[in-house]
C-alpha cells in the first residue's frame, strides 16, 4: 500500500479577509489536505487560528510588521 502526504501550501500576503475562503475550500474539497501550510499570514500573537483536525505551529514576525 502506497502512503501519500498531501500538502497545501499558501503565500497568503495577510489572512484577514482571507480565512474564510480557506475554510470554504476545506469544506468543499474531496480530501483534505493531511498538511496546512501557510507564509505571510502578518498575524500578531493576539489573533488565534483554529482548523478543525489540525495542529497549529507558528512563528509571528515580532520585529516589523508582514510575514509570519
């Protein structure tokens, strides 16, 4: 038997507003993907991510703003 790992990687250049168009897709995709990647979120420790089924690890940008 054949283990595949899928993995969907987004440059989001700033998830506000953006969220729930990754929810939507998650919702409405066949197979979920078994890895969320996301870049440039520019959120700040006070903004908390839940995706059901997933485990969040992150690093914020703390010295400028953007990244993340």
């Amino acid at each position: 038997m054949e283990d595949n790992l899928l993995i969907l990687q987004w440059n989001c250049q700033s998830q506000r507003g953006k969220l729930d168009e990754l929810k939507a897709y998650l919702a409405e995709t066949t197979e979920l993907p078994d890895l969320l990647v996301l870049q440039e979120t520019w959120l700040t420790d006070k903004v908390r991510l839940n995706f059901p089924g997933y485990n969040i690890a992150r690093l914020d940008r703390v010295s400028t703003p953007g990244g993340g």
